[in-house]
C-alpha cells in the first residue's frame, strides 16, 4: 500500500518543480534620445527608467542586496584577473547591502 501512495503524492510535486518559467522578458527603450539618469529622483516617466536601468545593466556586473547580476558580454571580454576584481567589488556592495539591512 505504502509502495504505491508515495510515488502518487511526490509525482505532482516533482511536476510542479520542473515547470518551466515563461521565459525572459525583454524590455526595450522606445526612443533612443531618451538619455538615462544617475539618481532615482530625477525619473519622472517610464522611458527615462528604463534607460536608466538599462545604462547600469550595460557594466560588467552590478552588485545589489543579496545578488550580483553579470553581464555575460562584458565579463567575457575581461581576463580572468580583471573578471575576480569585478566580482569582488560587487560582492562588497552586496555585503554593505546586507549588513544594511537590504538598504545602500
């Protein structure tokens, strides 16, 4: 009896586990005169924004509250010396976001 209820109970769960996400989104600059901004308080529309986003994410890495994000591109380019000093300056943002409390 046992035989054959645990497969039934975990074969749902295991299905749920392996469901694939829709997939990226991406996102796009309607204009390209659109100029980004270095602080939060100058965005005013939805255009500026997302340049704004976009010129970070354009770096090599951007380190944030428990995450660095790469930019594969960028981090190829680099030597493997450059790509460990690139990581370690993220990662000590991402500490100072963490001993922050998730704030900079």
């Amino acid at each position: 009896m046992h035989r054959l209820l645990i497969p039934r109970l975990l074969l749902p769960v295991a299905l749920a586990g392996c469901a694939a996400p829709a997939g990226p989104r991406l996102l796009y600059t309607p204009d390209d005169s659109v100029r980004p901004v270095t602080h939060v308080e100058s965005v005013r529309e939805y255009d500026v924004a997302i340049a704004s986003i976009a010129s970070v994410l354009e770096r090599d890495a951007v380190g944030g509250y428990r995450r660095v994000l790469l930019n594969e591109a960028a981090i190829a380019r680099q030597e493997w010396p450059a790509r460990v000093a690139s990581l370690a300056h993220e990662l000590g943002h991402s500490l100072q976001y963490e001993l922050g409390g998730g704030t900079q």
